[in-house]
C-alpha cells in the first residue's frame, strides 16, 4: 500500500498518510489521477464538479419553499 505525504496546514511539517486516511478534494486532473490511482477513495459527492452559480440560485430558491427538507430526501 502506498504512502502519501501532505502538508500539515496548522503546523507546516509532513505528514505522512496512509489512502484511506485522506478525503480527496477538489483538484486539478494530474492530481486527481496520482492520487486515485494511490488508492486515495473518492466519495461521489467529491468528483471533480463543481457547483456553478445556476446551482447555487437553485438551491436558494428550493431552500424557500415550504418542503425543501422533503425534496432533498432520497
């Protein structure tokens, strides 16, 4: 199994992890390639979409109807 060192951002020293310890966000292709192919997990959610304005007034406008909890359930 492969390690991955990062970068610890509250105390700048490396830090060493192994895949299943990291939650792989936003990144750019080559990274996200490096590191799936590690064995870094990618939960659905963190694919490499992002939401663009249209999604956040959708949201907004859904979160102000009286059911909005009702819609989101799966």
């Amino acid at each position: 199994m492969s390690t991955i060192r990062a970068m610890c951002p509250h105390c700048i020293s490396p830090v060493d992890l192994d895949p299943a310890e990291i939650l792989l966000a936003p990144a750019p292709p080559s990274a996200f390639e490096v590191h799936t192919n590690a064995g870094v997990r990618v939960e659905e959610s963190l694919s490499p979409h992002r939401f663009t304005v249209d999604d956040l007034i959708e949201f907004h406008q859904l979160l102000n109807t009286p059911d909005w909890f009702a819609q989101l359930q799966p």
